[in-house]
C-alpha cells in the first residue's frame, strides 16, 4: 500500500537517514518509532528510519534531514510515497556475527550492499561492528569484506602497463608528511604512485590537509587518473574519489565507538590501495608509546596479516615498523609542516623526514625491482639531492591545479605567536604526539591552515632554562590565548630532570 | 569556554539528544560530527550529540529536538551555552565488556548512570548490547546491573505489612490476559498485588491496552501505590510510573536490533517486580513453538537464573512454564480480550482463561501460604466462582477512575465485519500468535482498540467445509479490507490434511 505525502525538507544533516512522521498518523498507520521505510519520489527511492513529529509535521506531510533530501534530490513541498520496509536480511548475518559463526561471503556482501543502501540504522552498525571486534573474522571473511567494499566504490585502471606503488601509513605520528617525498621519488624513477591521503581527524594536519596549501585536492576517480596517467603521481584527498565507499561509511561508526578491530582496519587499508590499482603496496606501522600500535610484536603480528591479506587479493605487501613514538619534524599544523616538505625536497629541511622516505623508498624499490635495500635507499636518495623529486612533486602541483612556482616565503604561519620558554633546563626525554595535536587544534588547525607550533628542540637535545622551547601561531589573538591555555594544560615536552629532588 | 548561542526548537522527536550546530562554526570551534557537547540553560544541564546544519541553523545560533527541549525546557529564542563534553568514563567500561572482561559494580552503575543522562549514544548504547549478548554477564555483573536499574527510578513501599505479590509473564501469546484475573482473585484473599502491564509492541494489544478498555492506566508512582494501598491491587501501564527507567531506554535499544541478552532479561524483569515492592514473584515462561522460548529445557535453565537472581535481591520466584505455542482464548484485539476478560470474571468466559489464572494463583499460594498447589488451586477457583474476583476487579476499576457499572455490552468492535470460511474441512493443527497479531494490527490495533478477530475453533477442534472459521471487526472500511488482505497473506489458521494427496 503507496502513501503518498507532502514534504517538508530540515536542513540537518545526520549521518543516517531518517524521516519524520506525525505522532499520531505514525501510530494510525501502525509505524514505530525507530522502524525503516522505503521512500520513493521523482523515480528514485531511499530507505530512511522513522522519528516521530508532535507538531511541526502535519498530518499527511511528512519530514526529511539534509541525506534524505540529497538522495531522493527533493524539496520542500514536493509530493513522496511511504511504505513499510521488510528488516534488511543482512541483520540476520549480523546476528550470526554476533552468535560466533564464521559469514558467508554473500552474507558479508549483504552486510556491505544494506549499508551502500542506507538500510541498517548506526545501532545495526554499531553491533556489527562490535561483533567483528568480539568474534573477529577469518581469512575468507575478511577477503569477502575486502572484495565487498571494493567493489562499493570506483577503481582505478591506469593506461600504461608497469608497476603501480602505494604507500601508506597507519598513522599517529605528528608531522609524518612521508607520503610527499615517496611519491615525487618514486614517480621520478617512472612509477606510478596513485595515492589518497586523508584529512585530519583527531589530529592537527592529514596529509590532504597539507597538501591543499600547494594545489587542490579534491577530484573525482576520473581526474586521478588523468593525473597519474599524465605525470605518474598524485596526492589527493580519499574523500573525494568515492573509492572503497563503504569503508568511509564504517570509520564513519568506528570512530566515535574508539573501535579498530582487526578485519576492518586491514580491509579498509587494502581495499583502498586495490581500488587506487596497486600492485605492490607499502605499509607503515609506526609503534611505540602513544602510537597506534604499542609494542614490536603487536606490529609483527599486525603485519603477517596485511601481507596475508595482500596475497589472497593478489597485491604483493611490504611492511615497515618505525619509531612511531615521537613526530617526525619539529614543526606541527597545515602551513609549518608544507613549507618543511618543500624545503626538504629543496634539500635543505628535516632530515628525519628525508630519511624516513628515502628508507621506505628503498624497501620499495627492492620490492619492485628486486634490488637491495642499499641500493634502493641509495638510488632514492639520489633523485631527492638531485632535485628530481623537486621537479617531479612541482609536476604534481600544477597538475592538480596548484602553482608550480610556490615559495617557501609564500608559507607562512598566522602573525599571532607566543614563545614558551624552558622551565628548566635538561635533555628532552619525550614529546608526546596527543598533547602536540591538541594544542595546535587549540590554535585552530586543521580547517584553519595558517595554525602551527614549532618546536626548538626534539627528544634527545639539551635546552637550557629560559630559552626557547615552543612557538605557537595563530590567525587571531583569541585562538593564540586558546593555544597557551591549552598548551599550559597539556605540555607535550618532557624535560629529564636528572635530579629529582633535593632534601 | 562557554559559548552563547540562540536557540531554535525542532520539534522532532529521536530517541537521543542531538544539538545542530551551523557546519562552518562547528568546524572553528572544532567540533566533529556525533561529538558530545555540554548544554546549559536555565540552571539545567543535558548532553547532546552533534548534528550539523549547513543552512537552517545559522552560526550564533543551535538548533535542539524536542528531548533536549524538554530536558532544558527551553523554546526557540532562548539562549544557551555549549562546551566541550569529556568522553564518559562508562565507555571504558563497555570497552572491557566487549574485550570480554567482567565488570566492577561501580563500571555497571556508570553505564546506567551515563544511559539516564543521556551521555551515551544509540551506538555505543547497541556496542554495549553487543557486548552483553557476546560475552554474557556473570551473577555479580547481573545483580548489580539489577540494583542499578532500580535504582534508576522511583519504588513502591505499601502502608500495611505483609505479603506483596507481583505476577509476570515473558509474553509472545496472543489473548494471555491472566494478569487481569490473577491480580484480583490475588488481592480478593487480602494479599497486595502491584502490577504494572506494557502496551503491545508486536502484539495485538499488551495488557495495558486491554485494561484501557475499563479505567485509565497512566498513573505517576504515587497514586499506584495509593491504589494498591486502597483496594490491595492494580493493573497500570508501566511506560506511566517511572519504575526501572533504565530499562526502558534498553529495551528501546535492544527492540530494534531483536537483541535479548538474558543477563538484560532477568535484570529487566526483576528490577521491575523489586522496584513495585514484591516480596514474591510468580513468572511464567510460555513455551513451544513460536513462542519466545522454544524448548523446555531452554525454559528450565530460564527459570533456574531468575530463582537465582530472584534471591539474590531478596524475592522469592516460583517460575510456570506453560504451553505457548497457540493463542490462550479465541479473541484477539484489545476491546473483544476486556469482553472476554469480564465474561471470565462473571463465571461465563473462556475456560482456557480461568484455568491458566487459577493454576498461577495456586502455585503462588502454595509459595507465600506454604499449602499445596491443589489447595490452592481450588480456593483460587473459589474467589473467581464466587464473584470475589468480578468484585475486586471493578473496585480496582473504580479505583483507576474507571465506571465499575461496566457491562460487557459496552464492550463491542467495529461495526464493519467479515467473515472467513473454512475452505477445507478438518482438524485444527495450529493457531500461529505471530500471524494472528499482524492481521489485527492490520485492521488497526492495538492503537484502535475496536479492531479485533474472533477464532470460531482452536487447535485440536473440528471445522466443517464452508462454515465460519475467522471473523473480523475494524472501525472502517478501509482497515477492514487491509485487514482482510493481511489474513489472506499470512493465514493463522493451520488446518490438518490427514489424506494429503489422492493419486
């Protein structure tokens, strides 16, 4: 039985669909208050979750949040049909998954296409996601989950034959911009290097986020590949290319749940680096205290399966574990941590950076080419002193849009800053990852780029009392108060006080 | 920092507390999507998560639906303040319960202490659900997460000594109105009997849609006990008393997602007859086919855990297990189950009605009064025989501001009736709930109380060819044909076929 409504669209925007019914039509017509309707209007149709009106939705209207809206392209005033939803099936094998029974792969397909669809409420989600992390997955599991969330979203097919790299980082490290110089070296040796690189979510700069200071980032599959077909490499924002889509909508849930459980962060990574058309992939885990991963042999185990996983989707995985522990660079926020990649591809910024990449380029290479380690360390090395990485990074920028003749001086931090000076003087035993993004969020990274902090000193060197230690900056003085107040509650250097007391 | 925003009502209602903030503000004050946030106005407080709103909700101003209003009392131009909100500490808590750990008393009265002030979400509240029907809840966990929903709302305590009796049953039999006869033959003897129903959820109509039929049933705690201590019993809706509030934001959470831990379903039920001041509970567990517990032995160990758990918190619980497969009187819908329920009362009713009420009254009888279930039994009978029971019955009634001059005349369906013939003649096999509920929500109930079905045979009886088998009542036309459509799609009526094919 079609009902038909008049719409009323809020612009409110949810994170799942839902639709509004008045109270007392909703009970006349026997639906729930948290039960799934189909919604057809204009040829399209969308499965939304019912919230109910006292008021403000008449009888015979009814209410659509900003998702709705979009999917079914309505508007206020335009005329919808309602009817009741059967329970999606993949709620079955969710509760399979939750019972401990290993899933089909059409099970897990069902899981993927029902949330494609908007069909499973964030509880439904929620209690899969807390299944996989109870129960886990086996290994055809998580390829079925792998192959399912592929195949939600577009793939990359690139028009010359030869090897196709990906890098990638399972993150956690302030200012690790590697992924900049990994991609300009190894496209500059004729690779290609297709890589989407993420925003900021709890911390201060994504490396999207830094490279949107010197082009644009935000292109669809198609233009990716243009620009990887055109000059072997690309930095661009994952969240534009609609890549492994479902895999968005699941970190979308995981996140605020502060679950990762296994299957789904090795099926995310993957499924992302298979989509962008890798074959030979290269993975970071970066361990240590505060880092996502804590000791050597969590990593170690963490990595057999990324290279397990890999094999059965047929992409050959390398994986390297770096101190994770400290940040990379001395410098925190979008405009700091662009202008030191271009120093450094200038030959003149953070060694730790250009060694760390020039490290994983070599792990690559020996990867791809079959040389060792040494001497693909040696030859990354080469094409980042000899300038090749510059030319091929600035190739990169103009292809995406931005200026190849950018500056250093054209990046600068906010005019606003504040020193802090050491306390007492000692040799820095810790500079804590969490403390640092927190306090440059505080200044108002990442939406505001120009927000940064710089640091005199890293873990190991000696400051004396009364020098500098830190430098915040920001784009007004009320987010720079913000800063120091937030930089006084939550220090993130760690001086060694060799005495501890004195009695 | 306290920010200062104007507010702007929506009234809309969604089961969690959401705050809409203007998406572009959100962003500079770094607030993420699903955040929490702290809301202050009028000297209240409540936490919300975040919404954003790219165009309605203008920067200055936040947007609330109508549980935040309430909780604030607050309308559209009053001011608020916002601040960042603390992840709650009860996610630890959940976190270990879904890593599989048992639970401190203290880390289960944080969760149920951050569920009633709205700190968690529909989605770390299904993690938690997850995490219970995963991993499961020792004695201790379950008895303090009882204590802990108790303590979430109000409790009765009577004016006069001696035994309280409360009576419930898991449910999933359609017509089981043996509360509405068991609470009177029970209080008719002098015992006080509390008893607070549900509505139907997937039913044709709870109890409390039932006793609407004769009295009010919304009543505040207070004046429940009131009439327990005037009359010795009453038959009240339990969403009206605020008795066990925490769990009826679970169930509202566990509904959807048809996730029923049993640690959640003993606390649940417990909490319930605790909080109304029982001493002795009798709970009766329908079992067999299509019913909520399938198999006697899953019955058994039901009933183990809840005398356990019953003991524990100081009640004695005697558990029936009784047949549940087939429908307890051939009536269904709320207004045909209250004329079914007074003809019963008046010695003329459904035998299968009486003789279930009767055998529940003689096992409590023989736990509170230590004679033998037979004795009981018969002065049971005794008390409904004799009119003690109709007696009692319309004093509570009366006592609920209900016409104790009731006669089952009043009682009638809608006017616009149908009737089905038996398209083969036999033996009756089976009566299925479930079918039978979805056609008289088809014809409108349990919000349209008139809707009703009337059976002219039950399992183990004859039909002949042709002669009436179903009949059914609505309230227009138009749910009559929904209804009769529903019947045709899902037939409650198994008819047995002993020559099952002729060749």
């Amino acid at each position: 039985m079609d009902l038909r409504f008049k719409v009323i669209v809020y612009d409110i925007e949810q994170g799942q669909n839902e639709v509004i019914l008045n109270e007392s039509q909703a009970q006349e017509l026997d639906f729930a208050l948290h039960d799934r309707l189909l919604l057809k209007a204009k040829g399209k149709k969308a499965v939304a979750i019912v919230d109910y009106s006292h008021k403000a939705v008449p009888k015979g209207g009814v209410g659509v949040f900003w998702e709705v809206a979009l999917a079914l392209g309505i508007k206020t005033g335009d005329s919808i049909t309602l009817q009741s939803c059967p329970r999606p099936a993949s709620l079955e094998a969710v509760r399979k998954k939750l019972d401990g029974k290993a899933l089909e792969p059409s099970e897990v397909q069902s899981i993927i296409a029902d949330l494609m669809a908007q069909r499973l409420s964030t509880g439904e989600l929620a209690a899969f996601i807390a299944g996989v992390h109870t129960r886990g997955m086996n290994v055809d599991e998580t390829i079925a989950l792998t192959d399912a969330i592929i195949a939600s979203g577009e793939r990359l097919k690139f028009s010359k034959d030869g090897p196709v790299i990906s890098e990638h980082s399972i993150g956690g490290v302030a200012a690790d911009r590697t992924s900049m110089l990994f991609v300009p070296i190894m496209a500059s040796m004729g690779f290609r290097v297709p890589k989407t690189c993420s925003r900021a979510i709890s911390s201060a700069a994504g490396t999207a986020d830094v490279m949107e200071l010197f082009s644009g980032v935000a292109f669809p599959a198609k233009k990716m590949k243009a620009i990887v077909d055109n000059v072997g490499g690309c930095l661009v924002w994952g969240g534009a290319v609609n890549m492994a889509a479902a895999d968005d909508k699941l970190i979308q849930i995981r996140h605020p749940l502060h679950l990762d459980p296994k299957p789904l962060l090795l099926s995310s990574i993957l499924a992302k680096k298979k989509a962008e058309g890798a074959q030979f992939v290269l993975l970071d885990i970066p361990t240590g205290q505060g880092a996502k991963v804590l000791d050597l042999e969590e990593a170690r185990l963490l990595a057999k399966d990324f290279t397990a996983l890999g094999a059965h989707l047929g992409l050959t995985v390398d994986v390297s574990i770096t101190d994770g522990s400290e940040p990379l660079m001395p410098v925190v926020g979008p405009v700091l941590e662009a202008r030191a990649v271009l120093e450094t591809l200038q030959g003149r910024g953070s060694s730790a950076l250009a060694e760390k990449a020039c490290r994983l380029c070599g792990i690559s290479l020996s990867m791809v080419r079959k040389v060792s380690f040494d001497e693909g360390y040696r030859l990354a090395k080469q094409r980042l002193d000899g300038g090749h990485a510059l030319k091929k990074f600035l190739e990169i920028v103009h292809a995406q849009d931005g200026n190849p003749k950018i500056k250093t001086d054209d990046l600068v931090p906010g005019e606003h800053h504040h020193t802090m000076d050491a306390k007492e003087g000692g040799r820095i035993r810790h500079v804590d990852n969490k403390n640092l993004s927190r306090v440059v969020r505080a200044l108002g990274a990442p939406e505001d780029h120009y927000a940064g902090l710089k640091l005199f000193a890293m873990k190991g060197e000696h400051v004396e009392k009364g020098h500098p230690l830190v430098e915040l900056y920001a784009t007004s003085k009320e987010k720079l108060a913000y800063g120091i107040e937030t930089l006084k509650a939550h220090n993130p250097v760690e001086i060694e006080n060799i005495v501890l007391d004195v009695v």
